[in-house]
C-alpha cells in the first residue's frame, strides 16, 4: 500500500464495503431519530423518494468520477476538469468527511461505551434509570472525550493497514451479522407491550407534518446515510475495477441501505411507544430505548437479552469503524497523494484533526453548555451544517458536472456494463443528473432559504 493503490479482491468485497461506509449510524442512530422529531411515516416516504431520485444517480455521478480518475478525491475532480476549479468539490468533500469524522466518532463512543456498560450489566433498570444514566454519563468530561479518542485511534489503525486487509476483511464478515441481529431485535420490540403503536407510527403516513424543513431533513438524511457528497463514494471507486457496474452497484447499496434503516426504526418505535420515550427525543433516542428492549423483552430469559445487548453494541460499534474507516480513507488518500507524504503520515493529519473537532463535539454534549450556537449544541451544529448544506451542495455541483461538463464519451464508458457492453438506461440517467437532481436540490435549497 506504501506505493501503490489498493484495490478491491473480490466483487463481493467491493459492495460489502461501499455499503459498509453507507451501513452505519446513519440508518441506526440517525434515522430513528430524524424520523421521530420530523412526523414518522410521511418523513420515511420523503426519504425514500430521495434516495430514489437524487440518491442513486448521485451516487453513480460520484463513481464514474472516482473510477474514471482512479485517484484520491480532489484529484479525480481536477483530472476531469481542464484547469477549471471544479477540484473544489473534491476539496469540499475532504473538509466535510473530516468534520462528520469528528461528531461521528463522539456517537460511536457512546456506542463504545455501551458496550461496555452492558458487559459491566450496567444498565439494568425501569425506563427513568436508562434515561437518567444518559443523561449523566454524556454530560460527563471526561468518558464521552476518551472514547472519542479512541474511536478515532481505532479507525486510524485499520486505515493504516490499507485497504484489502483492513477494509475489505472486516466489511465482509461484519456486515451480514449486523443484519440478523437486528432482525431479532426488530422481533424483541415488537412483541412488547403496546409495541403496535409504534408500528403505526412507522407506516401511517400524516402528511399535515410534511414543511419545508422536513424535506430538507429527508433530504440530508438520504445525502448522510448514502454516504453522497462526501467525495467517499468517489475515493471509494476509485478502488473498483473495470468490471463493476456501476449503476447495478448503487441501487444494490441504496436498496441494502434503506432495508437496515427500515429494520432500525421496527426496532426502535415499537419499544419507544411501549415503554413511555418520547419519539421525539432526539440523538438520545436509540439509547435510552435499546436497553429497554434488552431488559423487558428478555426479562424471562436475562442471558440472552445479556448476551443479544453485548453482540449488538459490538455490532454497533463495528458498523461504525466501516463508516468512520471510509471517512478517514479519504483524507489519507488525498494528503498521501497530493501532499507527497507517506501514508502513515497521512493518516495523522487527518486523525489529529478529526480528534480536535471530536473533542469539541463531545463536550458539547452537556460537559461544556457555552458550546452552543443558535439554541443547538456545537455536535447537531456539525451534523446539520454538513447533513443538510455541504452534503446536497456538493451532489448539486457534482450531478452539474458529470450532466453537463466532462465529455460525454466518458461518462457513457464509465456508465457501460463491461460484461454485456449495454448501457440501459443511459439516457434516463443523463436526464436525471442533467435536470432533475440539481433542479430537486435547488429547490429543496431555495425554500430552506425562504425564498421559495
Ligand atoms: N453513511 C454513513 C452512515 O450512515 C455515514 C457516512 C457519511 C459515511 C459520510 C461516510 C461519509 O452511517
């Protein structure tokens, strides 16, 4: 890895790892509680429409740049630009992983620290006390910073040993786990008390919720859970070869991805609705629900629920190192490559970094209140600053460039199935990421902005 590019060995490793970035708190922690504060149902059927419109062809504009160039983000923006500053996108991708690395890390800490808590049996008790113990351990200075930190570390690690033996290893075995423990936990909360109510909240639809703002959280959330505008897809296709099919790749991804948010929310409702929490709750919501569902659905048989609570914060955690993992890989790809470091020092850019935004994140969660801005702590400011502006933004300039500027040839060959040599749906495609996605955005921007 020293001096070469990785690649991907297997076509399978390829879609276990992209969907492993896509797979992670996004559709866990994210979702639920997106869902929650913004109405249930109707957000759900926004957000699909989202990842079905401006999801998928987003995500094959940011493939055929990144597979096309075969380089580390910025780099596969220049190469397709004749000297124009369309690099920017790919410097703006960059920034914006780096800042989401560094909120996403204090949330997958407290997934470390869950899991740690569980092993302890520590969170053992009515809804008030797993409420309560939330509440006093992020306010916390000092645990919610530490495993901040070693969250990163850890992803650091895995970054430095490259991407076939790191990446492609651990997304392999992990990803197919995590999906048969949620579907066990999805069947726990549904058979609790009450647990239908939930249920109804999922799938009954109350459009008079539906505002602008709920389109442009539907919006992020599609841009943040597919991992788009990030400039992570393209870094990531820039290790795929010359047979993947592209469009066939994102729609498996999104379809994969959008099944275990769905999976998340049949898990966390159910339980919210029968143990009295508050949809509403916020980026608290999954753990002052979760461990409810492990101490009243198993409450017959406690080895299991002890057993099913550590696997599923183990899973948790790890669900997240793929994510954080593609993240960190591009900031390493793009200071090793375009800065003429090693990529070990890279990697510490990048990490030390990630370690000083995270720091701030996590002591905004109560350990430090002046660090909030406009009623919301310096964390949510991070989130929604990228989710909702960086993200869509750069799709917007992403889908214009690959439309309208780079030659059409190249995106057809990029688009091309090498294996049948067809391109169907080429031109739905094109008129997808010509009109229809920046147009959405746009709009979707301009009554954000009140001037719509
Ligand atoms: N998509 C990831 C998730 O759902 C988060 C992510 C965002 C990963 C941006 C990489 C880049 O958890």
């Amino acid at each position: 890895m020293e001096n070469s590019r990785g690649s991907f060995g297997s076509k399978l490793g390829v879609i276990l790892a992209t969907a492993g970035s896509a797979v992670g708190l996004g559709n866990i922690w994210r979702f639920p509680y997106m869902t929650g504060q913004n109405g249930g149902a109707a957000f759900i059927l926004i957000y699909l429409v989202c990842i079905f419109m401006l999801g998928i062809p987003g995500m094959v504009a940011e493939f055929i740049i990144g597979r096309h160039s075969a380089a580390n983000a910025a780099r596969s923006y220049k190469n397709l630009s004749n000297g124009k500053p369309w690099g920017v996108i790919g410097y703006m991708g960059v920034f914006t992983s780096m800042i989401i690395l560094g909120f996403y890390a204090v949330v997958a800490g407290w997934c470390l620290q869950y899991l740690y808590a569980s092993i302890m049996a520590e969170v053992q008790g009515d809804a008030n006390f797993v409420k309560e113990y939330f509440a006093s351990f992020s306010s916390d200075a000092v645990r919610p910073t530490l495993w901040t930190i070693a969250f990163i570390l850890l992803t650091h690690v895995v970054v430095v040993k490259g991407v076939r033996n790191g990446i492609e290893r651990a997304s392999k075995i992990l990803m197919p786990l995590l999906f048969v423990l949620l579907v066990v936990l999805v069947v726990a909360s549904c058979s609790l008390q009450g647990a239908w109510k939930g249920v109804e909240f999922l799938l009954k639809p109350d459009f008079s919720k539906v505002d602008p703002n709920v389109m442009i959280e539907a919006l992020g959330q599609a841009f943040f859970s597919l991992s788009l505008g990030t400039a992570c897809l393209c870094t990531y296709a820039s290790y795929f070869s010359r047979q993947t099919n592209l469009l066939k790749t994102a729609t498996q991804i999104a379809f994969l991805d959008t099944l275990i948010a769905i999976l998340a929310g049949l898990m966390i409702f159910p339980a919210a609705f029968s143990v009295g929490v508050q949809p509403d709750s916020g980026p608290s919501l999954i753990f002052i629900t979760l461990p409810n569902v492990f101490n009243e659905a198993f409450a017959s048989m406690p080895v299991v629920g002890y057993v099913i609570s550590v696997l599923f914060y183990a899973l948790l955690v790890l669900a997240a190192l793929t994510s954080t993992i593609s993240m960190h890989e591009i900031g390493t790809a793009f200071f090793y490559e375009e800065m003429h470091i090693s990529r070990r020092g890279g990697a510490w850019i990048e990490t030390v970094a990630c370690c000083v935004i995270g720091v701030f994140c996590a002591l905004s969660c109560g350990a430090v209140p002046e660090l909030t801005f406009f009623g919301k702590s310096f964390l949510n400011c991070c989130d929604n600053f990228t989710a909702q502006w960086l993200m869509p933004m750069a799709s917007f300039f992403t889908c214009i460039f690959v439309g309208w500027y780079i030659p059409k040839k190249v995106v057809h060959d990029e688009f091309t199935n090498w294996s049948t040599l067809r391109g169907t749906f080429f031109g739905v495609y094109l008129f997808m990421v010509r009109f229809v996605c920046p147009l959405c955005i746009l709009i979707i921007f301009l009554h954000q902005l009140g001037v719509l």
